[in-house]
C-alpha cells in the first residue's frame, strides 16, 4: 500500500508539473519582420523652376502644374533588417485629368479655346528606412514591447509617366491664328527618381499600425514624341506626397 501511495504521489507531481516546465521552455514570440503597407494619400506637383514645360505651358493657357494635386494610391512591402534598420519596396498609382484654355485666344463667337491635360504616374521605388529608437523594446523574458515608431528614409527607382493633352488647339503658321480638333498630343516615359521620407507608425494591435507618412520625390524627363518641337521640353514629375494608411506586420 505504501509502495502505490508513493508511485500514485510521483505519478501526479509530474503530471502538475509537465505543464509548467513546458510553459517555462517556451519562447515568447519573436518580432515581426516584414510588413505590408497600404496608403492613401495626396500628391502635389512641383513644377520646378522658369525654364521648363509647366513655366511655358502656364504662360499660354489656364493651366499651372499645381492644379494636377490630387490623390494618390500606394503599397509596400518592409522588412526588418533590424530593430532599428528596414528596407521599403514601393508601388504608388498617380493620375489626374485638368481642363484649361488659351489664355489671350477665343474663337470668332468669343467663346473659349478648351482642352484637357492628362498627367499620370507610377512610381516604383526601393528605400532605406531608419528608425532612430528602433520599433521594439525588449523587456526581461526576451519579451518584444510594441510602442509608436518613428522613421526616416531615402530612396530611389523608376517613375513610368504619361502625359496627354486633347482637345481644340491653335495653329501660330497662320495669321491670324487658325482652330484645328479635336486633336490628340501625347508622350510616355521612363525617368529617374530620388526620394526622402519620413514616417511615424501608432500600433493598433500586435501587428497591425496606423500610419502617417510624407515624401518628397525628385524626377524629371524631356518631352517627346508630339512634343518634340517645343522649345522647353523638360518636364517634372516629382512634387510632395502625404499620406496615411495602414501597416500588417507577419
């Protein structure tokens, strides 16, 4: 009888204590590495100086490169490096159509001399992403705390643009100056593009974080195709961009 007592007493003390030797070998979760973004946002055109494309365009008609600000649409895929260092792959969609006319011309009923200007962008970047306090904080345990991160970056890649104007338009050969249209004058390309970022990121939950982010984007091409005769051809197609979305880390 002893002899069962004591085999039923070892019997349950393991079975008690099985649990909490396994809880005690495992591990808490580790940090997520990657993420993917979504972002709506809104973009403002910078024109850049005097000497190019928008500088002309606003001299001849009611048009200026900052009436193409519009919303934007982006994604990217982040992964961790480090705590403090990751590495952005992004895709943004960009497109506005504007309506403007000549600005010292009509027709002979006095009416107006209208077409539309059609910009698009898709820019596809890669960056480097700084975190000066890094994304998490390890407490004793190897417990990783989540807490609002802030960003910094720069990057580059790729702009594919496309910019089309359609509509009534003047011919200067004649004098005075004769309406021909509805006519199509369009010109795609692909330019260089720089950037710099910085971004702050609220958890919401474990793995998923509000954020807020801006850009400034650098890029520019020389006008082509229907274009070509144009004096100043050198169009831009960086500008700011604000926005704010949400982030799902795995």
């Amino acid at each position: 009888m002893k002899r069962a007592v004591i085999s039923t007493t070892v019997v349950l003390t393991l079975l008690v204590s099985t649990p909490s030797v396994a809880t005690a070998q495992r591990r808490p979760p580790g940090p997520a590495e990657s993420a993917v973004q979504g972002r709506l946002g809104y973009f403002s055109l910078d024109g850049g100086d005097d000497d190019g494309f928008w500088a002309d365009t606003t001299e001849l008609f009611t048009l200026d490169a900052s009436d193409f600000d519009d919303f934007s649409l982006g994604f990217s895929y982040v992964h961790s490096v480090s705590n403090r260092l990751e590495v952005g792959f992004n895709f943004d969609i960009f497109e506005e159509t504007v309506r403007s006319e000549y600005r010292d011309f009509v027709d002979e009923d006095d009416f107006s001399i209208l077409h539309d200007s059609s910009l698009s962008l898709i820019p596809m970047t890669v960056d480097v992403r700084l975190l000066p306090i890094g994304r998490h904080r390890i407490r004793p345990g190897g417990r990783h705390i989540v807490r609002p991160t802030f960003y910094v970056g720069a990057g580059a890649g790729l702009v594919f643009w496309e910019y089309e104007e359609f509509g009534d338009f003047l011919d200067f050969t004649f004098d005075p100056p004769e309406i021909f249209g509805p006519e199509l004058f369009a010109d795609d390309g692909v330019a260089l593009e720089i950037h710099g970022l910085a971004g702050v990121e609220f958890p919401l939950s474990s793995r998923t974080n509000l954020l807020f982010e801006g850009r400034y984007s650098f890029a520019e091409d020389d006008l082509g195709g229907d274009f070509s005769d144009l004096p100043r051809r050198e169009i831009h197609l960086g500008g700011l961009g604000l926005h704010g979305g949400l982030s799902f880390r795995f």
